[in-house]
C-alpha cells in the first residue's frame, strides 16, 4: 500500500505488543529508515516496546531514538551539549541544492547566534496581547467555514476546515493576499515531505521545485513590502524585513526562508492538531459527550489533543560533545532521534496514557518542542485549536464517518490527507 494514501488506524487500536516477545523484538528490529507500513497507522505498540526495552535506543545507523519523557526533557533542555543545526546531517541527505539552503537557514535547525537573532524579531508579533487580537477574526474566519461546511451538507475535516485555517491565519499575519494563497499548502506538504526518515528522488525533487517556486514568489511579496511597510505589531513579515530597533537585520537570504519556515510550521502541525482532535473525538465518543457537556474543558481537550497524537512526532538534535542521557554515554558526533510521540505516551509521566482524557491535569506534554527551541507560535496554534474544534462541534455534535479517512503515511508529521464526515 502507497503510503501517501493509507487508510486510517484507528486510535484506540491495541496500544502495545501481545506478550514480551513481540514487544523485544519489534524494539531489536525498529530502524527509522525502515519503517512497516503498520507503524505508520498506530506507531504506539513500537513505542511502548522500544520504551519497556530502555528509554535511549541504540539505531543501526549508529544513532540513538529516545522514547523516554525524561530522556527527551534533557535533551531538549541542554542546548550546549546538544545541537539543532542541520548542516552535517542534511548535506548528504540533499546534496548541494535549495532543500538544502532551506532547512539549514530556518530558525529551527539552528543554534544561536542566528537562532536567537531570527527568533527575538519574531518574538514581538507573538505577545498575549497579540494573539488575543486575533480571536475574533479567527472565530469569524472559523465560523465562515462552518457555514459553508453547512452549506454543502457534508465535510472532509481536512479540506475544509484543518487545512483551511492555519493558511488565513498565518497568510493573515504576514499579509499575503488572499488571492495568492493558493499554492501555499503544496509548497508546505511538499518541502516538509523531504524531512522525512528516508527520501525518494521523486520526493527530493518536489521538495526542490517547491523551495524554488516559494522564493520566487516571495522575493516579489517582500519587494512590496518594502515600498509599502506594514504594521510591525502585526505583520509579521515587515517586521522581519525591519529588524529590532538597534539596527540588527535579517540577510535576504536569511529572510526569505524563515518566512518560509513560518508559513510552513504554523501550517502542518495545526492542520493535524485540528484533524487529529476532531477524529479522536469520532473514536472516544465518551469524551466527545464530556466536552459537549462541558464546552469549557475545551482548553485542556486541546493539550490532550497535542498529547495524545502529536502533530510533529519526530524531532533531532546532533551531540557535541560526550554526554550520558539516561544512563547511556552518547559520544561527540552522535545523532538522536527525539521520540515526541513516544514521550507523550510515557505512562512514567502521564498515568493511563493511551487514555483519552480530555480534562487530563497536569498534561506537560512535549507537542512543542521544550527548552530554548520551544514553538513560537504554540499559542497560536493553540488558539486556531480551540475555535475550530470547539466551534466545529458545537454545530455538529452528531457528525460522524462518511467513509474511511486517510492519513498522510508520514513518520515525522503524524495527520491525515482527508476525513470525509457526516453533519448528522
């Protein structure tokens, strides 16, 4: 079966292995690079095995997966031990090209200096008082597509809803006009596809066409901005372009892919926390009641949400010098895998964990990132989270499967291409 176009697990499918012996050898045999098609629908029992097996895995490459909370938490935290630059790893992975120049430029497959200078200019167009601006015009945006939704009579919760809102809202905070909106997504699907495990020269080539189309296409919006600046307290993209006040600037190089790196993480990963909030919603309709009882737990159902399917499962870091994680020396050079899936399934953590719990306390979840890469834009997403999901069920409360969904058939980035559903 293509990948691609792979017919939905089910979430509450078995969560682990059988017995013991299923369980070791699923963990002696997991390699990222080759992954069965079964992991790709419900990665939870490889997860839980490689975790009951030891929380820091060794892979035949050399590297280490971790599936520990606590052993990801230190890593993520050591940012001098530990490295997010991509340089050495993605050369041989890209070869000399735009795939590359793209994901080693982006905020964050970089260390400091470039990280914390890209990261400070962004930081101001993502204050509390900021993104409590953008409530309206998101539940308006939201509520728009609802009524077409209703409209129609029928939905898939991708197309029309998770996929819809994070392109106007992150459109929205850099300005781009509506009308040339359209390509976006596929630009996004098709250059993080390449961030993928394992890399087909099919979709190596995508990836690069589509890095060239999306630098093209912004070198013209940001020559309009120039002539024509924004707000910088809420666009993001003048913001960019002008810097901090003390006269530090971005390259144009520099600026040009962390736009892209901005329109492509507020995009993905929102688009799955959406879509996989709402299925997890189809397939514990007991917590699905609790939240149409209790609209106000809808905060605390989106952490869960970002807990218990994570849109990004998969993150990296490169080790620098010799250092033990969990009683395991890594030495200088090592790469590790960081299992935000697994860690957010550690029952170590978080009791009774391939439970959903939509009103789960305390709920440290790893979904975005931790440490001084953390997610920018977590309240963002956050908040395109609440308005969608809780707004979608509050005028649908019976919706239900109109026919199988499909997930994505990624490994890093874990959603679905479509849920086609009833209204009820």
């Amino acid at each position: 079966m293509d990948r691609g176009r792979q017919v939905a697990g089910t979430s509450r499918a078995q969560p682990r292995f059988a017995d013991h012996a299923q369980a070791l050898a699923a963990a002696n045999a997991f390699d990222l690079r080759r992954l069965p098609d079964g992991y790709y629908a419900n990665p939870y029992p490889t997860y839980h095995a490689l975790r009951d097996a030891g929380p820091v895995h060794r892979l035949p490459d050399g590297g280490y997966f971790l599936s520990g909370y606590a052993a990801c938490v230190a890593v993520y935290k050591d940012a001098r031990a530990f490295s997010s630059d991509k340089k050495r790893e993605f050369a041989p992975k890209y070869g000399d090209g735009l795939l590359l120049e793209h994901h080693t430029t982006s905020l964050v497959f970089n260390d400091p200096p470039l990280h914390t200078r890209v990261r400070r200019i962004m930081a101001g167009a993502f204050t509390p008082r900021a993104i409590q601006d953008m409530e309206q015009p998101v539940t308006a945006l939201v509520d728009g597509l609802i009524d077409a939704i209703a409209a129609k009579g029928s939905a898939d919760l991708i197309a029309d809803l998770a996929a819809a809102v994070p392109i106007e809202v992150i459109g929205n905070l850099l300005a781009v006009p509506r009308a040339e909106r359209a390509p976006l997504r596929d630009w996004s699907l098709a250059i993080l596809g390449a961030l993928e495990p394992t890399l087909t020269g099919e979709q190596r080539a995508q990836g690069e066409a589509a890095v060239g189309d999306f630098l093209a296409y912004l070198q013209t919006l940001v020559a309009r901005r120039r002539v024509k600046p924004g707000d910088p307290e809420r666009d993001v993209l003048t913001r960019l372009i002008q810097g901090e006040q003390d006269g530090e600037r971005l390259t144009e190089r520099e600026l040009l892919h962390n736009i892209i790196f901005i329109l492509n993480a507020g995009h993905e990963t929102t688009t799955n926390l959406v879509g996989n909030g709402l299925y997890a919603l189809l397939e514990w309709p007991e917590e699905r009641a609790r939240l149409l009882r209790q609209p106000e737990l809808i905060r605390s159902a989106v952490e869960e949400f970002l807990r218990f399917e994570s849109p990004n499962q998969l993150g990296n870091r490169l080790a620098v010098t010799p250092v033990e994680v969990a009683g395991v020396t890594i030495p200088a050079g090592t790469y590790l895998t960081i299992g935000i899936g697994a860690a957010n399934r550690d029952p170590a953590e978080f009791p009774d964990p391939d439970r959903l719990d939509i009103a789960r306390e305390p709920n440290r979840h790893l979904a975005f990132g931790s440490g001084p890469h953390v997610c920018i834009g977590l309240n963002v997403a956050r908040l395109e989270g609440r308005i969608a999901i809780g707004r979608f069920l509050a005028r649908f409360p019976d919706y239900a499967l109109a026919a199988q969904p499909v997930r994505g058939g990624r490994a890093r980035f874990r959603g679905f291409l479509s849920i086609p559903v009833a209204l009820g």
